[in-house]
C-alpha cells in the first residue's frame, strides 16, 4: 500500500497543471468559506451587541408569567424595585450592572392630534451601566437624559414628526419651525385601571434600526412613569449586562437560581425573538452558500480526475497487463484524490485564517443606522476551521471514486489500444 501511494504522490506532482489547477479549486473555495464565515460571526456578535448595549440588556428579570401576558397587562407583573433586589442581582457571579424599568403603553397627545406609543421608562442613573450605548440613538442637537430629569423625554423622530414636536431650538424636517411645539401630554392606565395624565418636555429625539420603534417609542424617567401609572417604588422588569456574553446561559442559570420561582430570567432572545430569529436564518444562509462552494469544487475536482483517466488510458492498460489489480489502480486514484484534498484543505484553510486575521485587524466599516459606526472584526473558530478543512478533505475524497471505478473497470486490452 505504501508503494501505491508513493506511485500516486508521483502522479500528482507528474501532472503538476492538472494538479495545480485541483488544488487551486480546494485552496480557493476553503479560502472563501473560512471567509464568509468569518464575516458572518462578526456580524453576528455585532447585531447582538448592538441590540444588547443599546436596548435590551443582556438578560431581563420579570415576575413570572411576564413575558405570556405581554397581550393583556404585563403591569399587573410589577415587583419592588429596592436596593435590596439590586444587590442580589449584582451578586450573582457574572452579572456587572442592573437597572430597573417599565415598559408600558399610552396615549400621547400635543393638544390636537394623538397616538398609541409604547414606553420605556428607565432608571437613568443605572441605564449607562446596563446598555452603554443607548445615548448613541439620539440624533444630533438632542440632549440625554439626565439622572435629575422629572418631566422630561425622548421621542421617536417619526412619531415626534407626526405629532409636531422636538427639543428647544432643534427644527425638524418638513415641519414648521414656528408651530413645533415642545410639550406632550401622555396618558396611561395604572393595573388597576385608573387613569391618569402627565405632561412632559421633550429633549431629544431618537433613532431606531426600526421604523415601527420610531413611530410609536417614547423613553423617560423611571420616576415620570410610576407617578403616571402609580406605580411608585415598583418595576416590570429589571435589565442585566454581565460580563461575558459566551457565558449568558450559565450566568442565566446562576440568577435563576438566586431568586427563585417567584421570577423569571431571560435572554435577550427570549425577549427579542424576531433578532434571534432573523439571526438564525443568516447563519442558514450563511451554511447554505458554503455547501454550494463545496460541492462546485467536488465537480471541480470529479471533472479533472476524470480527465486523468482519459489521458493516462494506456498507462492503465499497462499496469493491468503486467499483473496489478483492479482494487489497486481503484486505490492508486483514491490516493491521488485524497492526497490532493488534504494539500489542498491545508493550503486553503492557512490562506484563509490569514485573510480572517488580516480583516479582523483592519475591521469592516459597517453603518448601524444609528449615531455611530461600527467595525466589523471577522473570525472564526477552531471548531468550524476544522470541520471545513475535514469537509473539504471529504469531497476531494468523494470526487475521486467515479474516476477511480472508472480506471479500475478499463478492460486492458482496450486500454492499450487506445491512442
């Protein structure tokens, strides 16, 4: 067996056009799989960082049966909001900041036209520490919010330009300066059904990856909305970033344990099923363009090998004819298809780490949408890295066993004949 595959290494470099171009195939569908898949964690981890740090956090505490009654009345899934359940929270080992808050619906009115929008009331003073990037959906000449802020908000740009409103000396687009009002009354309904209204001062208007968000989202204080909704000193859920997001399920699990059955703890893909879904179906895309490279390389490489057999005939006649077995030309083939594999998933999958490397320290420029650019840092893990390269390896392999039967079935008398 040893002389065979020395016979088949001494094909493979005997042929080195046929070889090369075999080789190249490997080498550059590896190279571009390894490629897209790179890019495609980074965006990854981008969208979900982004969604973390700017929105959602990274886990959420509600009462249990929040999230199953978000269609009726999840304020009635209120719970104390105390110092005391800060630093239980906090404790838990992973966890690096908490803040509370209520999200809630209303009416918003400016005194002649109103709308349905959908609140978020935060606790100011904690919000930076849990989602560090929310300030970033503000758009320019807009204010923050601020920890002493009592009757202030931000409104989405679109509902803010339906209801003809923004911050003092900020014009909106395709409104009139001197009608822009800067006061809104909102109205909600405490859990009890009760009643009631504020006014609030709009500061700033914000921007979403959404159109829908834009349209009907409004965020103020904490305290702004318990006065509303009389919910003083209470929350609908409480917001967590944690240290390591590759380790969300484990830190999940360690506060679910923490504060019992009386709460419930979710990921912000229990919270935000759309993201995790549309996320999902790019990592299917994602597989599903690296199978097509795959198998255009194993017709590549079925195609070339069976070329070989059409050249090298009469050097297959001679072989049977001076007493070498079928099932060893068969293996000979077999060799030099799987020989050409490995070389070629080997070069392929160092040509593509370091086109991974190199887009990883460069970084992808990539527009949010929002207030700030990201950069994209493409990599790839050893796990993915080594099933391409034994994928690749596989196909060489598979391609090799048409052209292998072919050559091992040539009826040597015929072989020799040919010319």
């Amino acid at each position: 067996m040893n002389i065979l595959f020395q016979i088949a290494v001494r094909n493979v470099f005997r042929n080195r056009r046929r070889s090369l171009f075999t080789l190249s195939a490997i080498l550059v569908g590896l190279t571009v799989v390894l490629a897209i898949a790179g890019v495609s964690n980074a965006f990854y981890r981008y969208s979900i960082e982004n969604a973390v740090n700017v929105k959602l956090g990274a886990l959420q505490v509600h009462k249990r049966g929040y999230l199953n009654n978000l269609s009726l009345n999840p304020l009635t899934f209120n719970f104390e909001y105390s110092p005391e359940i800060l630093k239980k929270v906090e404790s838990v080992k992973g966890v690096k900041a908490a803040s509370g808050r209520i999200v809630f619906r209303g009416l918003v009115s400016n005194g002649r036209n109103q709308a349905l929008f959908f609140g978020n009331a935060v606790d100011v003073s904690r919000e930076d520490n849990v989602c560090p990037r929310w300030r970033g959906t503000l758009t320019d000449g807009s204010r923050p919010l601020n920890p002493e802020d009592r009757g202030q908000a931000l409104v989405g740009q679109e509902l803010a330009r339906s209801l003809n409103v923004a911050p003092k000396g900020l014009q909106l687009p395709d409104a009139k300066p001197e009608t822009a009002g800067e006061f809104l009354n909102l109205s909600g309904a405490s859990p009890q059904g009760r009643q009631n209204a504020v006014d609030v001062q709009v500061v700033g208007l914000s921007r979403s990856l959404l159109a829908i968000e834009e349209k009907r989202s409004l965020t103020l204080p904490l305290t702004v909305a318990q006065s509303l909704l009389g919910l003083e000193g209470r929350v609908t859920e409480i917001a967590l970033s944690i240290e390591d997001l590759d380790s969300i399920s484990a830190v999940q699990r360690r506060l679910q344990a923490a504060l019992g059955d009386e709460f419930e703890v979710s990921t912000w893909s229990d919270v935000q099923p759309f993201l995790r879904d549309v996320l999902f179906r790019q990592r299917v895309m994602i597989g599903i363009i690296s199978l097509i490279l795959f198998v255009l390389v194993l017709f590549v490489i079925a195609n070339t090998m069976t070329m070989a057999v059409f050249e090298r005939t009469r050097e297959i006649g001679t072989m049977l004819s001076v007493g070498i077995k079928r099932r060893q030309i068969q293996s000979i083939f077999l060799a030099e298809a799987v020989f050409i594999g490995v070389v070629g998933a080997a070069l392929g999958t160092v040509t593509g780490l370091i086109a991974v490397l190199i887009l990883n320290i460069i970084g992808i420029p990539l527009a949010s949408g929002l207030a700030e650019t990201g950069l994209l840092h493409p990599f790839v893990d050893f796990g993915f890295t080594l099933a391409a390269f034994a994928v690749a390896v596989v196909c060489s392999s598979l391609a090799g066993i048409f052209p292998a039967r072919r050559a091992s079935h040539l009826n040597p008398v015929d072989a020799l004949r040919a010319s």
